[in-house]
C-alpha cells in the first residue's frame, strides 16, 4: 500500500498537449476515481502512472520513490484493463500464476498467492477453466486476481466494468468496493460512468481536456459543483440549467429570468455579486417539486417512468428541465404544472466563464 504523488506532470502524443500540467495526490489506501468524457485525458495519466506512456516533463512518484522513468514491472503497481487481456490457452490457475512464474517466484509462494486471490473473489471453482468457459464478469474477477498476486502497491483500473451489461456491472462493482476494503490498498480507478464513481469512490477527480476541474469527495462534487461542467457531467438527468441574472434587492438577491424570480437568502456567493450579472442557475431534478401553488408554472413535454420513480420533463420559457417524482404521483404530458425550487439546494455559475459563485 503506497501514496501515489503526481507533480507538473505534461504529457504530450504527436504535437499534441494531451495533458498540459497536472498536480495529484492519492493518499495510502485511498480509492480515487478519475471520472470524465472520453478524450479527457483520464486513461492517459493512469498509463502514464502505469509506465506505459512516457511523460514529457514532471515527476512521478509511488511510495516515495521517483518512478516517472522506471520500467513498469518495477512500479509495484497491478493493472485491470477494459479488455480483460488473459491467454486464452491458458486456465484460470495458470492465467493468476503466469506472472509469477515468470518472475521466478517461488512455486509454494506463487500456490500460496494464487490460492489466496481465488478465495478472495470467489474463483475456485473455477480453477481449471479456460477464459472461454467464462461469463464475462468471471473474466474479469481473474483479470483483477491476476492484479492481486502481484501483491501490488497500487492498483490501476482502466475503465474494467464498460464491456459488461449492467446487472454484471452492478455486481462487479460491488465486488471491487468489497476488495478495496477487505485490502485497504491504494486503487485509482479510470470511468465515464458516474455511477461507477460515485458508488466507489473515497475521492472524485472529474477532468476535461487534461486538466482536473475539481476533486474532493462524491458528495461534495455532486452537491457543490465547482463550475458548470462538473455540474452537467454528474447526474442523470443531469442538472437543470437556466439562465438569467442577479438583481439586487435592498440588502438582499435575487435570480431572474423569464417566468422565474428566486430569492437567494442564504446561498454562500464565494465572490462578490454584481447587480445585472448574467448567471446560470443549476437545481438538481430532485431539487424540483411538483405541487400545486408551488410557484412556477410549465408544461410537460414527455414522462418517462422508470420503476421506483418518474422524471417528468418540463418546458419553463426558454429552458427545459428535469423533475424526479415519485412513482404514484399523476402526471400526464401536455399538461400544465405547478413547481417549486429548493432554494437551498442550488448553485449559481458565472455567466462568463462558469465558474461557481
């Protein structure tokens, strides 16, 4: 178990600033998720952790040690890819020993190691099949078993679960939350999928275009948003944006926008407001109620139920937003409703450059 500390790291493919300079700490025994859209970044700096891309500047260190040249079978680290990457000709047993053999571990240790893995995700049964003989979820438990002989300082994940269906998904994820904390090793962990990281993580770093927008716990990302991005990325359905400005009223503020006027008593600005300022309001669908005399009005456009509840998507002026209700509450579309916004459960963006005020 090892902290992994990342300082000005660049890395740049083809002319191209993959990742212009990036500073991260992942303390010991910490799972960080790094979450973001596709060419983000995120896979780039956990192979370059991995040692599988070379850096163009900065440092990386695991366990204290400077690793940013090292070879990757010297960075104590066990990887997960997406793609499973076991040796078909291989069973189960051999894929978990092959490493070891190769290093020439010893053989009572290697039997040792590889019976622990089996008994820690449930692989003994399946010992003596071929990858081929394997759902594909039992393919990638041997995939971080092979990861977890190692006797790793670090684990790598590169986005494992996004080739299994969901139930798969689901289950697998929960096994690697009950790994993490059976081992209470290091774990960076590579998604797009917001569920995956909130669900898993200790720590979120949300990225885009190679840079950290904000990290902290999945409840504090998700509650208070650093920027607008990072408020459209996380939740589904994500946040409902509407945009409009701030109006000062004596000592206190106000949001307006057409159709739409809410006091701002008690939000934390984290700047000084401005009289006129354009703004962007975000209020997450659950933060929406519907009920009569509430003190909005839209029209439905569409329901989509969704078993334990409904979203109910609205269209308010310029602006389309989410609600999420109950399943037993009516509602039909075309019809016009009521609505209500919890005021303390809002964010505010600037208007520029959408960042949280």
């Amino acid at each position: 178990m090892s902290k992994v500390s990342i300082q000005q790291l660049q890395i740049t493919l083809s002319g191209n600033a993959i990742i212009p300079a990036l500073d991260l700490e992942v303390a010991e025994g910490e799972f960080l998720v790094l979450l973001g859209p596709s060419g983000c970044g995120k896979s780039t700096l956990l192979h370059s952790i991995a040692g599988l891309i070379d850096v163009s500047d900065g440092r990386i260190e695991i366990g204290g040690e400077d690793m940013t040249w090292a070879d990757p079978k010297d960075r104590h680290i066990g990887m997960v890819f997406q793609s499973y990457a076991l040796y078909p000709t291989m069973n189960v047993e051999r894929n978990l020993a092959f490493g070891l053999r190769i290093n020439g571990t010893d053989k009572a240790e290697i039997q040792r190691r590889v019976d622990r893995a089996a008994e820690i995700l449930q692989l003994g049964p399946l010992l003596k099949r071929k990858p081929a003989q394997l759902s594909g979820g039992q393919r990638q438990r041997v995939a971080i078993g092979r990861a977890l002989v190692r006797q790793a300082r670090v684990f790598l994940f590169d986005e494992p679960l996004s080739n299994l269906d969901a139930k798969l998904r689901g289950e697998l994820r929960r096994e690697i939350k009950q790994l993490h904390k059976q081992l209470r090793s290091t774990m960076i962990y590579v998604t797009h999928d917001q569920v995956e990281a909130m669900t898993l993580a200790n720590r979120i770093a949300v990225m885009k275009d190679g840079r950290i927008q904000q990290i902290g716990a999945p409840g504090e990302v998700y509650a208070r948003p650093a920027n607008r991005f990072v408020a459209g990325f996380l939740g589904s359905p994500g946040m409902n944006f509407i945009e409009g400005q701030l109006q000062q009223q004596g000592d206190s503020w106000h949001f307006h926008a057409p159709g739409l006027a809410l006091p701002l008593a008690g939000y934390a600005f984290q700047g000084t407001p401005q009289h006129g300022m354009p703004v962007t309001l975000g209020v997450r669908p659950e933060h929406l109620q519907l009920r009569p005399g509430a003190g909005y009005q839209a029209q439905v456009t569409l329901v989509e139920p969704m078993g334990n509840h409904q979203v109910v998507w609205l269209q308010q002026g310029q602006s389309q937003l989410a609600a999420m209700l109950a399943e037993d509450l009516p509602v039909s579309a075309d019809s016009r409703v009521d609505f209500g916004i919890d005021q303390t459960r809002i964010s505010l963006f600037s208007g520029d450059n959408g960042q949280r005020l």
